[in-house]
C-alpha cells in the first residue's frame, strides 16, 4: 500500500508493477489509506511530490511554449 500511496505513480503502473490487476489493488489501497500503513510524514511527502510534479509539468509547458515563440521569432525577416 505504501507504494500505491507514496510512490506518486499511477495505480495502474502500480498493480502493472507489482502483478495485481488494478481491480485488485483498488481496493487493498482503499483500505488502508486512512491506517497506519503509510505514516503522516509519508502522505505528506507524497503531496509535496505530487505539488512538485505538477510545477514541473507546468514549467515544461511554458518552457515549449517560449521554444516554439523563439523560433517564430527568429524565423521572421526583417
């Protein structure tokens, strides 16, 4: 479970992962989101990754996008 919940993988390459079908590992996680299988520094861990995955993707977009403008810009003639 721990992995399920820390890991900020998707569940499904989770249970690919570890051989279960995610109709299986649903359930299991499910379960014992609210235990003490995962610690509270764990979850939240597991937010702070989860906050830094998406600044990145976010960053990684503007990124293409100042890319794409560069190009257009310098394509341009005078």
């Amino acid at each position: 479970m721990r992995i399920a919940l820390t890991s900020g993988l998707a569940r499904r390459q989770v249970a690919d992962d570890l051989g279960v079908g995610l109709s299986t590992l649903n359930p299991w996680v499910n379960a014992h989101r609210d235990t003490d299988v995962v610690s509270a520094e764990d979850r939240e861990l597991a937010r702070e990754n989860e906050r830094l995955r998406r600044a990145i993707r976010i960053r990684k977009e503007e990124r293409d996008i100042m890319k794409k403008a560069t190009r257009l810009f310098a394509s341009r003639k005078p």
